[in-house]
C-alpha cells in the first residue's frame, strides 16, 4: 500500500481554495485543511516554492511529493492523477470551451474578489474598519455583469461550457458561494443562473463548503439552503 | 490525408498572442495569422462563442473543427494534441511547477501590459495622443519587481521552471519581448534574465516575433539582436 497524503493550505471564504476543495471533492479525494489567510499566511507556505501563494495542495506518498500551486496548477494536475470523474469534457472542442470559460471566471472575478468580498472580509472577519462603499459598489456592479453573462450561458447549454458539469462550472460556482457568504448574489435577477446554483449546491462535493463558518461571522439564512 | 487548417486571430504585440506563436512555432505547426486588435476585432472573432476574445485558434480539419480562446484553453490543447516536444516537464511536481509560474507571469504582467505597453500602442501605433505618465510609471515599477522575481528563478534553475524549456519561459518571453519593442526592458539590471532571454530569442520558433514591425513603428535597435 502506498498511501497518499494530502495537504490543502487555503482560506475558506477564498474562492480559489473553495474550486480545489470542489475538486478534490468530487473526485472522492480526502485531505487535510490547514487556514492560510492572505494577510497571514501559514509559515509552511511560503516553503513550498520562491513566491508560492495559497492555495497551495502538498500530495506526499513514498515515493516523493508533488506541490502544486494556485487553480492553474493544482486542478489540471488533479484532472492527470484522478482521471475520473473527469472535469473537463473528453471532446476537444469542448475542452477548450471548458477551460476558456474557466480562465474567463477567474480573470473577470478577481475585481468582485479584490473588491466586494474583501470589503465583507475587511468589516466582518477581520472588523478593522467599515467597509470602503466605493469598493463594495464597484464590486457590486462588476458582479451583476458577471451574473448576466453566465446566466446567458447556462440558458443555452445548462452547464456552462455544454451539456455537463466542468471545471467552468465549480470555479463559477466556487467564486459565487464566497459572495453569496455575505449575501451579495442577486439571485433573483438571473433565474437561469439561479437554476444551474441549486443544482450545483445540492452535489456532495458542496456541503463542506455550506458548513462553513468563519469565526464571528454566520451566513445568510439561505447561504446552505438547498432551496433558497 | 486529412490536412489541418489552423487560423490564428491575434494581434504581434499582443504578449498572449505571441505566446500561441511561439508554441505552434515550438511544436512545427503551420497556421496563418489574422490581425485582430483589441480596440478593432476582427469580426469573425466575435462569431466563435459567446464572449470570445482573442487570441483565437480555429483548427479546421474533414472531421470538425476545434475553437480554443485564451492562452489556457489554446496552449493546454495544444499541448495535448501535439505533444512533441513537450512544453510541460513529465514528473508532475515539475508539470504542476511549470503551470504555476506559467499563472505567475500571467497574472502578473497584466498591469504592465494595461499600462506600460498600452501607453506605448496609444502612442506610437495608434498615435491617438501622448502617454499618461504616471500609466508608464507605474508600469515601469512593476516591471522591474517582475524581472527581479523571475532573474531569481533562472539563477536558481537556468529555466524559470526547472532545466528544461517549459510554457512558462515562453509566456515570459512572450511578455517581455512585447515590452521590449519599445525598449522598456532594462536587461542589464538582470544579468542572469539577460542570458536567459539570449538563449530563448536564438531559438528559431522566435524569429517570427523578432521579423515583427507594427505599421509606422521600428522596434528599438537591440529588438531583433542575438547578442544584445
């Protein structure tokens, strides 16, 4: 036997820890989480590698270790060690759609990240200080951009990128949860998208992450609710 | 015989661009190359899926065709569908390396790219007005903390991931030989990224991109010199 142990360094409200968690999840792989705030990060990460961030995941068996660090290269490499279920479609085609819409949510939520939910963080986690409202407008309005733009997608496919579940979807899905935390998803506005969420939130691999509570904060009331 | 047609919608000093270049030059495939700026794209471009933006490759054969958008969609199929030479490490703590710094420089470069390089296109491409200089100063600093960042790696490995060429050298130089067109790359603060980019632009996949020259623009002298 040549067990694997695994090791995720990640914050819980952090939307790219919450895609690996997903992941791991789906693809029915334990591990252990280790907190790892941005503003204080564990003293193991930044050990891992010149400039290593969170999230970072540390596979170690017998025969070595493999480090792996950031959505880009954990995920692509989880897809190459646990194949099935796989989260990216077999189809050429499909697979670049994937990943482009993938790369898309990344890129166009870092600014709702860096803005809207930093600020929640800023007040309610953290409590340094109310919370910037120019920020949390602007993160609010690049938001709902962002919601019409993928609700216009699952209306044509049901998933994002065609007819199943991909790494497009837990990474929206993923970024979305972490808003929806402090109650900033309008999910009213967009009931496609409002749709494509609950069936994504009703999987297994979601219920860790609607168990979290981070210290001193609760939820919405329907944050974990199946059927908000 | 069942030919494949590739077209690449992009724009030569466009650094995502100039990525794809390089790996379909690496990999010896054949592609034409349609300009497609971003302030005037091409409209087939908007034609290949909801919000496509380039850089775009179509690849056309007798059985379908294949559409990638975006660096991570284009290079991780290409990577797949050509796999010699390799542009990924095999072991997967190398691989998942790669892909980390491959994100890094992505994500890193961008303020440089939506300020320093896109200053110098407003300028001297599109002649629509003067710099805003405090776009190219703060383009300029974060430049020299990226080649700090990345001298520190090739020292470490001779390559940014490891011994060998890997996506994450090409998205480097990719990067940095847009910059350097205009001559923004202060090469001899970073001695050991010097010899680094030396070995990178002798390669013959490169010339391409030193054969560049943007209408009514000449690249600075030392842009296409080998031993600069």
């Amino acid at each position: 036997m040549n067990a694997i142990m695994k090791r995720l360094y990640q914050w819980p409200l952090d939307p790219a820890g919450r895609l690996v968690r997903l992941v791991l999840a789906e693809k029915g792989e334990g591990f252990e989480r280790v907190d790892s705030p941005a503003w204080a990060p564990h003293p193991d990460v930044a050990a891992l590698g010149y400039g290593a961030v969170t999230p970072a995941l540390v596979s170690s068996d017998a025969t070595g270790r493999v480090v792996a660090c950031g959505t880009r290269a954990i995920c692509e490499h989880l897809e190459e060690a646990y194949p099935l279920p796989a989260l990216l479609p077999a189809d050429p085609n499909e697979r670049a759609e994937a990943r482009r819409l993938w790369a898309w949510v990344e890129a166009g939520c870092e600014e709702i990240t860096d803005t809207l939910l930093t600020e929640r963080v800023v007040q309610w986690v953290r409590r340094e200080r109310q919370p910037d409202s120019e920020k949390l407008r602007r993160g609010a309005h690049a938001l709902r951009g962002r919601l019409t733009f993928l609700n216009g997608l699952v209306e044509i496919n049901g998933y994002l990128a065609g007819r199943t579940l991909s790494l497009a979807d837990l990474a929206a899905a993923a970024h979305l949860s972490a808003y929806d935390y402090f109650g900033d998803v309008e999910w009213n506005a967009v009931p496609d998208l409002k749709t494509w969420y609950a069936r994504i939130k009703s999987r297994p691999a979601f219920r860790p992450l609607l168990a979290d509570r981070i210290d001193g904060t609760r939820p919405v009331p329907h944050y974990a609710d199946l059927d908000f």
